[in-house]
C-alpha cells in the first residue's frame, strides 16, 4: 500500500508553504532575530497564523475547530520548520491539544475555541528539559491545587496567556500574570524562539479533570512528533539551499557540485533527509491511527529528525564555504534552530534507548527472553 499525503493535506502545505514565502520570508525571520528585546511574536504573522485555521487543525469542529488529525498538523510544522518561522504556534497547539486529551467539558468549551482563534496564546511545560520523554519526572510539584518549582526553556511564556503545566497528579493551567508566578527571559542561541524560565511559588492552577500518565505521555508523545516535523522541514529546506548553492559555486573552473565527493555525501544526505521525512510521518499517521507501534514510530521519528538536520545544516555552513559562516548568510538560522529541537522531548539517544526498552519488553511478553535478557530455552 502507497502511503502519502491526501489531497487535502498537499492543499494545507501548499496554502502555508505559498503564505511564507510571499508574506514571511527570511528577511522578516531576520528582523525577529536581530531584536532579542522583542517579543519574537509578529503582530501580522500570528494573526494570519488565526485566521488561516493553523491553530484550530486539532481543535474539534463542535469547538469552532477544523477537526483533522496530528499528521494534518505536522504538515503545517514541517512548512514552519523550513521558514524557520518564529511565534507560539506549537505552545499553542500543545496547549489545545491538553485540553481536548484532558480537559473537562466546560474547560474545552471555555478554552479551545479561544485557542483555536488565537484570541489567547498557549506556552507548554510537560517535560523537564534534559530528562526522559516520559512522564516520570514533571517539572512542577503541587498541593492543594498550588504549583510550585522552576520550570525551565518554556517557549514564548512572556506572550502567553495560559500555561499548561504537568506535575505528579496531572495538568494544570496556569495564568502566568497571576500571583506567585515570575517570568525571567533567558538567552537562546536560536533566536526564531523567546524562551523563559518560569519560576512558580504557590501559583494557582486549575486541575484539567481527565489528567493521567497516560495522557501526559500522549501528549509528549505529540509534541515529540511536532518537533520531528518541524527538524526535517529544517534539514529538508538546509538540503536544498546547499544543492542550489553548489551548482554555481565554481572552484577551479567548475561547480563544486559536480566534485566527487560532495556529490556522493549529497546524495547521501538526500537519502538520510528522505527516511527522516517518512519515520515522521508515519508517525503523525501511527498516533491518528492509534497503532500499536506508535510509540516506537515517534521515537524513530524523533531520533533520526534529530541526527538529520543536525547533519543537514552542519553540511549546509560547510558546503557554502565562507560565506556559510557568516551572520549575513541564512545558514545559522537552520543551524540554530535544529540545535535547539534536537533536545526538545527527548534527544536522540534517550529516544533509541525508549525504542530498545520497548523492543525488550516485547521479547520478553512474547516469550523470547527472560526478564534478566537472557535468550529463554525453546523446546
């Protein structure tokens, strides 16, 4: 069976791929990176961001969304990674997908068509950066309903107007002008991003009823397959560039593209960037889908996204030569950013040792080794 993009979804990118290039190109990427004092959040492209339905993808239709699927929405991530488009639409879309996976009723109805319209921005904090993409350790404590701890790299905190927060016994939202919660702009190599430490001292929070590990870890889950879309728009776009690049670069008379070896590393880059592209989308498709593998299909997502644009943009400086290096040239806004998401919900390593976890504890349930991973005897 062929497995591709409906005609529906080339029509989503096509509609976003045509709106970045005419409307928000590198040069407007390039004012958001040259003013780290600003709020990193253009005032047109969030308002286009509302009214073309990107953030309403996920949102149910009886909730004034469009009622598609998370591989609809990594079509839209995928288009964003390659403008490296700055703004909170992925806090956004995270935190709409909170609500729907655990929100009571009334809380949906109160905040997904909001969400969905983008009359209020979402910024995420489900996952303590550095540590698993699992739900074991979350970045907030709490008590009675008061949430407490540093939550560290949250996107965009200082334009959003709710926080979700996951701490041992669920979900929360959190107003982040409220009382007891403080908000400290870090200093981010990639600047197509505003990041925050958010510092919580018995804020508020409002509980989303249908919390669990289980949705925790969807939701991660879901944020990890986001991210992995938004790397191989990187890697694919950084691919590009440098092809385009070298077929007139001349060096000794001719272009550097027709060199032996930088063809041959090309065209293996090609193939890594390709098999990236697709380990992220079926793992858009295994989640939608509710497969069994899903959680081994977002972990190959996830590692190999990572490994690829961290070579693809690495091999983009390079291959340009000097001007690579410069800060006139594009190239390390690409660099920068895969740089940043490659840790973003698990890095590489920690998502090959969850798809080696997953791939013992099914040896050992279908009877092939022993819980110590010993071969077990047959016959």
């Amino acid at each position: 069976m062929e497995f591709a993009l409906s005609d529906e979804q080339r029509a989503l990118q096509d509609a976003v791929r045509s709106y970045l290039r005419d409307r928000f190109g590198p040069t407007q990427v390039r004012a958001v990176f040259d003013d780290p004092a600003g709020d990193g959040d253009p005032s047109e492209l969030w308002k286009a961001v509302g009214e073309q339905g990107w953030l309403a993808v996920l949102v149910p239709e009886d909730h004034d969304g469009m009622g598609l699927g998370l591989l609809d929405a990594s079509v839209i991530a995928r288009a964003f990674g390659a403008g490296t488009v700055p703004g909170p639409w992925l806090g956004t879309v995270l935190a709409a997908e909170a609500v729907r996976l655990a929100g009571s009723a009334d809380q949906q109805k109160s905040w997904l068509p909001r969400l969905a319209s983008g009359e209020v921005r979402g910024a995420v904090a489900i996952h303590r950066p550095g540590s698993s993409p699992t739900p074991d350790n979350p970045p907030a404590t709490s008590s009675d309903g008061k949430l407490s701890g540093q939550l560290q790299l949250v996107e965009y905190a200082g334009v959003a107007d709710v926080l979700v927060v996951a701490a041992p016994d669920g979900l929360y939202l959190v107003d982040p002008k409220s009382t007891g919660v403080a908000l400290t702009q870090c200093e981010a190599l990639d600047r197509t991003t505003r990041l925050f430490t958010v510092d919580l001292d018995g804020a508020a929070g409002e509980k989303l009823e249908g919390s669990s590990p289980e949705v925790l870890q969807d939701l991660i889950d879901r944020a990890a397959v986001l991210v992995a879309n938004d790397l191989v728009g990187i890697a694919r776009k950084a691919l590009t560039e440098t092809i385009e690049y070298d077929k007139t670069r001349m060096q000794f008379g001719k272009p550097v593209g027709s060199f032996q070896a930088i063809k041959h590393d090309l065209a293996d880059l090609h193939v890594m960037v390709t098999m990236a592209e697709h380990a992220a989308t079926y793992a858009a498709y295994a989640i939608d889908a509710d497969r069994p593998d899903k959680a081994i299909a977002v972990s190959i997502a996830k590692s190999k996204a990572a490994d690829t644009a961290r070579k693809a943009t690495s091999d983009m400086i390079q291959y340009h030569g000097g001007i690579g290096y410069t800060w006139e040239h594009d190239a390390h806004f690409y660099f920068k950013r895969a740089k940043r998401l490659e840790y973003a919900y698990g890095d590489a390593a920690q998502h090959r040792e969850r798809i080696a976890s997953a791939l013992l504890d099914n040896a050992v349930e279908q009877g092939h080794l022993q819980t110590d991973g010993s071969e077990m005897s047959v016959g």
